[in-house]
C-alpha cells in the first residue's frame, strides 16, 4: 500500500517534531512555511525552523508571503496531497486550500479546544494561570480553530514552565498525536466531533508594549506574565529611563506590603513590591548585559535598593 501523501505547513521550531515524525511514516512531498525573516540586532536573514528542518531532510519548501501569492495554490495542486496537515503555519487557509487534498486538511493546535483558539494558546493558558492544557487535533474549517476535533490529550502546567519549556512538551505531544490519529482518520475509523461551544475562549496576537509589568497587580499574576513572555516579547520594567528583562520569578505573599513597584532584597534575590506581596526576580537581564540568575545580578548592580 502507497504511502500517504502529506503536505505540511508550520514555520517556528514547536513544529519541527511534528515534521520530522510525519516524515519519517508518511510521505511528505512538500513544505510551506513563512518566508526567511531579519532578526537579531545584526538583521541577520533567518530561515524559519520547519525550512530548516524540512532541507535536511530532503523535502521540498515554498515560502510564499500570504497563501494567495500566485503559483502557491499551483504547487499544492502539483504535489496533489492526500492531506494537509498544520502546526503554527501564522497564516488563514483559504477555501481553496482546504478543499484541495481528498481528506482536507488537519491542525495541531496547542490547546484544549475551545479553550484558547488563536494565535497564541500557549502564552494565553500560563498568562491566566492555568494548571492544565494539551494538544488538539482538529479538522479545519474557514473559522480560527473551530473545526471539528479528532482526538485531545491533556498536559500539565507546572508552576516553573514558560513559553519555552511548555512548547517544548507541546511539540513532542503534537507529534506523537498525529502519528497516532493519521491513520485511523484517513481509514475512516476515527470521525470528527463537533466542538462545543461552552468554554470557547479566544487568544490573540502578543506585542512587544504586552510585556511591560504592571506591578499594582498580584504578585502571582505577575508571575505568569513573567513565565507567559519568556522568550517573547519578554516581561520588562525600567528604572531610570533603562528597560531590564526578567526570564523567571516567583511570588511572595506578605501582609505588610511595601508600595507597589518599591525595590528590594528577598533572601539574597531582587524583589519588587507587587498588590499583594513581591516579585522575585530569579533570573534577569540589565540593558547591554547577558541574562543572569537574580543573586549575581544583585552582586553587580549595586543600585539596586532605593
């Protein structure tokens, strides 16, 4: 029996594994991922990972800015998939794409559908302060993440994990789900359910200015902006007209509380007075300097309390 026919479209690295893993049990005849991109303080031209990805192993790659580029819809045709399947791809599918392939086309979406349609599901659930996601996989529809479901699987949130550690469990879970539904949605034994439409809560885009704290809020929830933010856009505050970053923190709860946004030392690390007790930088970065744990920070800038 033929190998399934697959295209994949994703662009940044939570797709890399589903890439690999479709590759390595279907055939994947092509990839469509964003165009390489400036980035850095250098404006160095970077590929997206999934084009990276995709070159190593041997698979075509078209990179159209918006999928209504001419000779995009014609290179889909000419690969003539069975399926398309999507993780992170950052663009709308259009009805003539996901009308193209004989099975329609498939999203990893990095959520518990309803919860968290969007483009940014995984910041929104640590953003909120939620103790549990997943991964769902869906077919799509001309809507943002409203299609009917295949099949979810849960994943915890712990207390410690940011955008960084919670895509990394994302993507391997992504992929291992696919690998799993394929075959049975393409043989008919698994059929689409309906997604229902209590708890349907949406997510959108994140801008650099989302990353400034606010620090008349709860120290918890300034927690999970810390974590939410972390690579990007990244929590910030300023002190004197410069912008420090801040990478991980926690939460302490006090009763005798300082005035919100007052500085301060908590066991040995910097601390910012918060509604409800201080922010603990544990990890932090100071203006032309690299990012460091909160006690060497507090060693070297010795302006620190006020």
């Amino acid at each position: 029996m033929d190998k399934l026919k697959i295209v994949f479209m994703g662009s940044p690295e939570i797709a890399v594994p589903a890439l690999k893993a479709l590759a390595e049990h279907f055939d994947v005849v092509g990839v469509v991922t964003q165009p390489d991109r400036e980035a850095g303080r250098g404006k160095k031209i970077v590929m997206p990972a999934v084009k990276e990805a995709a070159l190593a192993l041997n698979i075509p790659v078209i990179q159209p800015e918006r999928m209504k580029v001419p000779g995009t819809i014609e290179q889909l045709q000419a690969w003539d998939p069975d399926l398309i399947v999507v993780m992170a791809f950052g663009q709308i599918l259009r009805k003539n794409v996901l009308e193209l392939p004989r099975l329609g086309c498939l999203n990893a979406h990095a959520s518990l559908l309803p919860r968290w349609r969007g483009a940014s599901p995984i910041q929104a659930a640590i953003l909120n302060g939620d103790t549990v996601s997943g991964v769902t996989i869906m077919q799509m529809d001309p809507g943002i993440d409203t299609g009917p479901m295949l099949k979810a699987r849960e994943l915890p949130i712990e207390s410690y994990d940011t955008t960084v550690t919670l895509s990394a469990k994302m993507a391997d879970l992504a992929a291992e789900l696919l690998i799993e539904v394929i075959p049975d949605y393409a043989a008919g034994r698994l059929l689409p359910q309906p997604q229902p439409e209590e708890g349907a809560c949406y997510t959108g885009m994140i801008s650099k200015a989302d990353g400034m704290l606010d620090f008349t809020q709860s120290a918890e929830a300034l927690v999970c902006k810390v974590h939410a933010y972390n690579p990007w856009p990244c929590a910030m505050f300023e002190i004197d007209g410069e912008t420090f970053k801040v990478y991980q923190a926690h939460a302490v709860i006090k009763k005798e509380g300082l005035t919100p946004g007052t500085r301060t030392v908590e066991k040995g690390l910097p601390a910012i007075a918060a509604a409800d007790g201080l922010l603990a930088l544990d990890e932090l970065q100071a203006p032309g300097k690299k990012a460091m744990p909160g006690k060497a920070f507090l060693a070297g800038y010795r302006k620190w309390q006020v």
